[in-house]
C-alpha cells in the first residue's frame, strides 16, 4: 500500500548513534509517516517547559553518582554530538557563563573524563576532548535521558500523537519564519534541541545562513 511505502521510506532513514535512534525533523514536517513516533518524542519537549525541566533533570540523575551536576553532563553531551571544542566554543555552543565552563571541565578533567592538548601549563587556545570514559558515561546520558521522553508518550495512541503533531505543524508554521531552517538543518542529533544549543561555532556559520534572532542574541552576548 502507498501509506506502508511511505513509513518505510522514513523508517529507512532513522538514525542511530550515541546509543539512540532517531528521524530527523524532514521526515516528519513534509509528511512522512514516523510509526513509532521517532522523531516526535525528541520535538515535543520545545513546546512543554515542564517537560523539558523533567527531561534535563534526567541528564543530571545520570551523572549524580560521580558527583557531577547539570552543567557536567552538558558539558560531556555537547563534546559527544558537536566534537572537541574549546572553552570559547563551548560556552558558545551551550550558553553558559566561561567561568561555570571553567569550573566544570576542570571538574571533568580531574575524574578522567575529559583531557585537552594545549601543549604547556600556560597556553591559553586549546580544545578539550572526551576520554573513552568521558564518551561512555556521555552515551548513557543520552540513553536514559531518551528512554525518558519516550515514556511521555506511554498510553498515548499513534492516532491522538498524529492528531498533536499536526496541530503543532501548524502552530509553528504561522510564527516560525525559520522552520524550513530547522527541518533542513544538519545537526539533527534531537540532543542539540534538548540542550538549547547554538550549532555555529566562531567563524564556521555558512553565507546565507539563516539563523533564527533567539541564537543571534546568544552570540551577541559573547562577543
């Protein structure tokens, strides 16, 4: 049938990596069939502040164990999905003061999840990456902290999600001048919607991108 080619065709495209699976956003704004909800169970927390504090307090939960807080397990997320980075790039990346980022990696560094490459105690430009450790623990933070959204949904038919989705289409369509931006963007992984992130590092923003004003303004802070 024409509708079970359709939810193949998206299913073929999910992606798997840091231990979850997900569609990106095209698959589902342009009228593909998401039969699982693959997609829809990352989107959703932009639209739900509680949910969205319940989803990030389960980031922390995560790391509580090895004495660590919210913004570690940011920290060890945004090196996972973005690569290493510097402390510049980093507090860009997540919007977070420099001195918090300060404290946290040293934190990190110190129980052997993180290292850097400045090549004396004095350089000053230098990237912090994930120790193997560090990409473990920051897998299974995105593992619980997905099982977690996906439990939002638990006793909620495909037909009443279906029945939301579309409404919220529609919503953002109307106010969302960037929402073609969005559903075409290549960072898909859902955990840079879930962290509030801006993707564009320093000078790496392409010509002609459209970025939307809220990732202006976190820019603009920094500069």
């Amino acid at each position: 049938m024409k509708g079970e080619s359709r939810i193949d065709n998206a299913e073929n495209h999910m992606i798997e990596e840091n231990g979850i699976k997900y569609l990106p956003a095209e698959y589902i704004l342009r009228g593909k069939s998401d039969n699982d909800n693959l997609y829809w169970d990352s989107f959703l927390p932009i639209f739900f502040e509680r949910i969205t504090y319940l989803m990030r307090k389960a980031m922390v939960d995560s790391v509580e164990q090895f004495g660590l807080n919210n913004t570690h397990a940011y920290c060890l997320i945004a090196l996972d999905i973005r690569g290493p980075m510097t402390l510049s790039q980093l507090r860009t990346f997540l919007d977070i003061d420099i001195s918090n980022i300060n404290r946290a990696t040293k934190v990190l560094e110190s129980k052997g999840f993180i290292f850097d490459d400045r090549v004396s105690e004095t350089s000053k430009k230098f990237k912090v990456y994930l120790t193997d450790s560090g990409k473990e623990l920051a897998d299974n933070i995105m593992v619980k902290t997905q099982d977690r959204v996906n439990g939002y949904f638990k006793g909620v038919s495909k037909e009443d999600v279906d029945l939301v989705r579309s409404i919220l289409i529609k919503i953002l369509s109307n106010v969302d001048e960037g929402l073609k931006d969005y559903v075409d963007s290549e960072y898909t992984n859902p955990f840079y919607t879930y962290l509030g992130t801006n993707p564009y590092l320093d000078s790496e923003i392409p010509k002609d991108t459209y970025i939307p004003k809220v990732v202006m303004e976190k820019s603009s802070k920094h500069d």
